[in-house]
C-alpha cells in the first residue's frame, strides 16, 4: 500500500493548528499532613517563644502515714521553661510584563500562577524543616536564625538494634546524632517499645506517620500471614460480591490505643533521616506558631517585571515534649 500520488498530506501540510489543552497538569504532591494532623493556628509575639512544662512527682510505693501525724510540706515539683526559635522562610519569583500579557494556554495570569506555586513549594519546605531532626539556632544580623524540629522535642523512642547514638535533651536545643547507629528493620515491637515510653509519660499519641517506604513495610507487618503481635482482620464475601484485595493498613490499634497512619509523601525528599524514620504524635500537643503567616510581598518593579516574595515567619511549638515518639535509623 502506498499514498496517493501528489495528496496532500499532513506531513508537508502548512498551517495546521497546534492542538495544545487549554489546561496545566501538576502532579508533583502538595499535602502537608503533619501540619494537616496539628493546630496552625498558634501565633507568636517574639522571635523566641516559650512556654513551661509542668511534670507530676513519680508515685511512690511507701506512701504510708502515721494516724495523727503533722506531715512536712513536701516541696514542688519546678515547672521547667522551654522555647523555639521563629524562622523566615521564603520564595521569590519575577514575571515579565510581557510574559504576563501573552495568551498562554490554561493560564489566566502567569504573575498569580507563580504566586500559586511559590505558596505550594513554601508550605511544603516548611513541613520538612518542622519534622527535621535540627536544633534551634539563635542567629544574628549575619547568619540565619533556625527553629527546631519535632525530633529536638523528642526523648521517647526504642533503641533495639541501634544502641549507638547520643539522645537529644528533648528541649529544642540540640539534635539526635545517629552516626554511629545501624539501621534496623521497621517491627511492631519497635514501635510499641518508643509508644510505651510516650505512653507511661502521659501522651496518646493519636496519628502515626510514615514515609512512603516505611507505611508499604507497616502494612506488610500487619499483613504478612506469621507476624507476632498483630491480628488480622477476615471476611467473610458472598459470591455475588466483589472481592477486594486489601494491601494496607489505615489504622493500628495498638497496645496503648487507637492510631490513625498516615504517610506523608513529604518525608520522601530526604532519605538520610525522614525517609527512615516514623513519628508517633500526640496532636494535642504540637502547634505551628506564626509570628507573620504566610503571605506575599511584592519586591517592586524592576524595568518591565514584577518581583514578589512568598514567605513566613514561623516556629514548631510542643507543648509536652513526652507526649510524642519516634523511631529511626530504619532499613
């Protein structure tokens, strides 16, 4: 078979119409679920923000007392006084004048659409660096100001496997060192062991998240058929229904109360600490402070372009470190 001699064709056609959607796909993610799970209404009135910590003496065994006895006032347990530091995160973007009057498919206005996605990139740097195993930095007119990261906040976790590693205080100021560490595979005895801790010391955690690699290895513990410790759930399908393979897990209810799981997609950008790690957390106890929430400012105008900036100021605050948990270092 051949074409027709001398018919016009499309291949030597002139002036076919280009066929381009009037539509942009994006599909890179955007959720932030820590900051989803937790309050972000919190504001801030300082760079540096603080709130105190009030702890219970432990219970005692022997509290046994003489009939009649006068008793000493028994002295009381000090609150203790902890903070983060505010940070300023930002985007910038320019658009020409130009570039903003063309007719571009699926865009109205390029200015606001680079508004848009500078917002979307904003929250989620914001979402890594409040999960990030970093310490609170003062700053100064030449260096950056750094809040801490929830795993600063953090004492409570389970060290088997991993025995190597120098615990940060828990009050912000220094960070987890893990140099040392082996990686350990992710088991529910694991994380039962870092719930436990939260646990005794009075937290409920209530949602725990997971990388996209750590919630496949969660769902295959509760699923695998000769797992220790989980139970597995079956139903009987008639046959006029549709079976459905389930392949994960949504929830875990755990020796210490009911916990939603949630995968964050976020934590997938940094392989050496988020990637490898899961977090237990009470919801009632983290907050995102704002000392400016986010927002745009226009930069002016240079020659034929607009420049505007997207950002925040923000701190991480916990208001019961020991309320949380979380492991890391896994395989």
């Amino acid at each position: 078979m051949a074409m027709t001699t001398n018919a016009q064709n499309t291949f030597a056609q002139i002036g076919i119409r280009e066929d381009l959607a009037d539509i942009v796909y994006r599909i890179d993610p955007e959720e932030t679920p820590f900051q989803s799970n937790i309050s972000t209404a919190g504001r801030a009135t300082n760079r540096y923000v603080e709130w105190q910590i009030q702890t219970l003496a432990s219970p005692s065994t022997s509290n046994f007392q003489l009939e009649g006895d006068e008793p000493t006032p028994t002295a009381a347990t000090a609150r203790s006084r902890i903070g983060n530091r505010v940070a300023i995160s930002f985007k910038t973007f320019a658009v020409t004048t130009t570039a903003n009057a063309v007719d571009v498919a699926g865009i109205d206005d390029e200015l606001d659409e680079q508004r848009l996605l500078r917002g979307l990139e904003l929250k989620r740097d914001m979402e890594v660096i409040l999960l990030n195993n970093n310490a609170q930095t003062v700053g100064g007119t030449q260096t950056v100001t750094e809040c801490a990261g929830l795993p600063s906040f953090i004492t409570n976790t389970d060290n088997t496997g991993t025995e190597r590693f120098t615990a940060a205080t828990g009050d912000g100021t220094d960070a987890w060192n893990f140099a040392n560490s082996t990686t350990r595979a992710l088991t529910l005895t694991i994380l039962n062991g870092a719930l436990k801790e939260a646990y005794v010391d009075g937290g409920a955690p209530d949602f725990i998240m997971l990388s996209p690699d750590q919630k496949i290895k969660f769902s295959g513990l509760a699923l695998a058929s000769s797992i220790s410790g989980a139970a597995q759930v079956r139903q009987s399908i008639s046959k006029d229904e549709a079976a459905t393979i389930v392949g994960s897990v949504e929830g875990w209810l755990s020796d210490f109360g009911s916990i939603a799981v949630t995968v964050n997609r976020q934590m997938a950008s940094d392989t050496s600490f988020l990637d490898i790690t899961a977090f237990m957390v009470d919801s009632k106890y983290a907050e995102v402070a704002f000392l400016e929430p986010m927002q745009n400012r226009p930069l002016g105008t240079t020659g034929l372009a607009d420049r505007e900036m997207i950002y925040a100021s923000y701190t991480l605050k916990i208001g019961a470190p020991k309320a949380h948990a979380f492991v890391s270092n896994l395989s």
